[in-house]
C-alpha cells in the first residue's frame, strides 16, 4: 500500500531550524501535489504549504510561515522537503505530510515538532 514516511521533526529553541522531509513509496510521485499541515493540541489541522505536481509546479504558503518556511521536492527520490526556519513556539504541532491527486489522498503517520526554551 501507499506510504508516505516523515522524519526530521524534534525539538528545538524558538529561532532555531528543522528540516522535515517525507519519503513516498507506491506512487507515481511526479503526479501529485504535495503538501505539509500540522496539528496542535486542541486545534483543526491546518495547510502549512503545498507543491503542485509538474513542470509548471507552484508552491503556495499560509500566510503565518510565509518566509520562514519552504517547500520543495526531489521527484527521483519520491521526497518533499520543508525547510523551516526562525520558529516560534507557536509552531509546535503534529507535522503531517499529503499527496493528492484527485480523487486520492494519502497521509504520513506526522512527526512532532516542539519549540521551546
């Protein structure tokens, strides 16, 4: 079956970096948008930022990690990337990465990331 398998979360000092990277298997990787979300405690998962499948691929942020974060993708190596830096304790959630390609979605297992002193 699908799998999408994230690493690189963990904690980290406000203004420090991490980056997530998400590893796919059993998909045509090429094909479909990408995309990061996360979750915190109590709150509604959230789009964080996406990579849209193609040459004419475009990238699109939430307006709260807007140059902090980036996104990018390796399609031979079947991976999206999210560099993160800057953070704030306010980024502490559940990281999940996506794939979609109308009319499938798949989701990662997440990975934790904590900002804290």
């Amino acid at each position: 079956q699908v799998q999408l398998v994230e690493s690189g979360g963990g904690l980290v000092q406000p203004g420090g970096s991490l980056r997530l990277s998400c590893t796919a298997s059993k998909i045509i990787f090429g094909w479909y948008d990408m995309a990061w979300f996360r979750q915190a405690p109590g709150k509604e998962r959230e789009l964080v930022a996406n990579s849209t499948s193609g040459s004419a691929g475009t990238t699109n942020y939430a307006d709260f990690v807007k140059g902090r974060f980036t996104i990018s993708r390796d399609n031979a190596k079947r991976t999206v990337f999210m560099q993160m830096n800057n953070l704030e304790p306010e980024d502490t959630a559940v990281y999940y990465c996506n794939a979609h390609r109308t009319p499938q979605q798949f989701w990662g297992q997440g990975t934790q990331v904590t900002v804290s002193s």
